[in-house]
C-alpha cells in the first residue's frame, strides 16, 4: 500500500502544481487583456486628438478664405466704382444705354 500513497501523493503533488499553473496563467492572461484594453483607449484618445486638432485647423483655414473672399469682394466693388467713375457711367439699366438719347434726338 505504500506504494499506492506513493502514487496519490504524486499525483496530488502534480495536481497542484497544474492548479498553480493554471491560475498563474489565468492571472496573466488578465495582466494582458486589460493592457491591451488600455492600449485601445489611448489609441482612440489619440486618434480623437489627432481629428481634433485636424478640424481646428480646417476651421482655421475655413475662416482665412472667408475673410480672402471679403476682401476680395470689397476690392471688387471699389474697382467697379472707380470704372463707372471714370467713365461717367451710371448704374446699369435700360436708360444706360444710349437708345433714349437716339430717340429723343429724332424727335427734335
């Protein structure tokens, strides 16, 4: 019989030496999981960062060619002024061109 609690004690000494295994495994294997879920949300943080700064700069840039559209507009504008100056013209409209002066020469 010595020889049959030899044999259970060896495999009782072998069974808890796979339990320790298996729970150090399992301990781990949490280890890894809830670094790689860390990992994960700093690559979202990251990447909500990185879009972020890329829509302030879109923003950025958006509000730059408003105010180039503005001041195009306006320069625009003074142009056209300063050639209806020069020109004597006035504001565009039926009158404006020269067919009432025929009309009215005709009838003098």
């Amino acid at each position: 019989m010595t020889q049959a609690n030899g044999a259970e004690g060896a495999i009782e000494l072998a069974a808890r030496r796979l339990e320790r295994a298996v729970a150090l495994l399992e301990q781990r294997i949490g280890q890894k999981l809830a670094a790689a879920s860390a990992g994960a949300g700093t690559a979202f943080d990251e990447d909500r960062a990185r879009l972020a700064a890329a829509l302030d700069d879109a923003r950025a840039r958006e509000r730059e060619l408003e105010d180039a559209g503005a001041a195009a507009s306006a320069a625009l504008a003074r142009a056209i002024s300063e050639i209806r100056a020069t020109l004597g013209a006035t504001p565009a409209g039926p009158a404006s061109n020269g067919s009432a002066s025929a009309i009215e020469a005709q009838e003098v």
